[in-house]
C-alpha cells in the first residue's frame, strides 16, 4: 500500500474492510483520503502516528481488528474528522489532551 502515498490521482475514499488483511497498519497514506475503512481485518500494532497528516480524513474506521495500543490521540488535531469507530480493539491507557476531543466535539 506504499504506492497511494505516491499517487497524483485523488483518492477520497478507500474501503478495504472484510479483507482478512493481517500485520500491521501501512504508514503511508494519500493526504487527500477522506474516508478509510479498515474494519473486519486482522490488522494488529498501533494507529500510525502519520494518519495525522490526512488534513482532510472525515472518517477512520479500524473497528473489529487486533490492534492493541494506546488510545490515537493524535487524530483528535485532524480538522474535518466526523467519525472513527475503533470498537472491538484492545485500545487500552488514559486519554490524554481530552480538552482537544471534547472542544472538537461541541463545534460540530
């Protein structure tokens, strides 16, 4: 998945869900992607840090995987996320900057 990364094509929307995908999240992404799904896979590890470079990601679906990490703070920063959805996951720690989580959800 390195090559969407690369790709001069816009890419809004990418549903790879229900897949039986295993290992881990790739680390690479298209920065115009809009809507990621990744549900119903057996992906494992951590929520990539460089998701936070998706300006424009409305929605991040990672429901229904194995990954096993603190919970993705980071994405709280993204300006147009609407919906992520981690159910089913062992997400596991304290959430913290939460003022940031919960400032973005009372502007909506």
């Amino acid at each position: 998945m390195a090559c969407l990364a690369n790709s001069s094509e816009a890419l809004l929307v990418l549903d790879l869900s229900s897949n039986n995908f295993h290992g881990i999240i790739p680390k690479t992404f298209t920065t115009g992607i809009k809507m990621f799904n990744l549900s119903k896979n057996k992906l494992h590890g951590q929520v990539p840090p460089s998701l936070a470079n998706c300006t424009m990601l409305q929605t991040l679906v990672l429901g229904n995987n194995h990954i096993e990490s603190t919970f993705p703070v980071l994405l709280g920063a993204l300006p147009d996320l609407q919906v992520l959805i981690l159910w089913s996951n062992k997400f596991h720690g304290v959430i913290e900057n939460s003022e940031i989580i919960i400032s973005k959800a009372s502007h909506r």
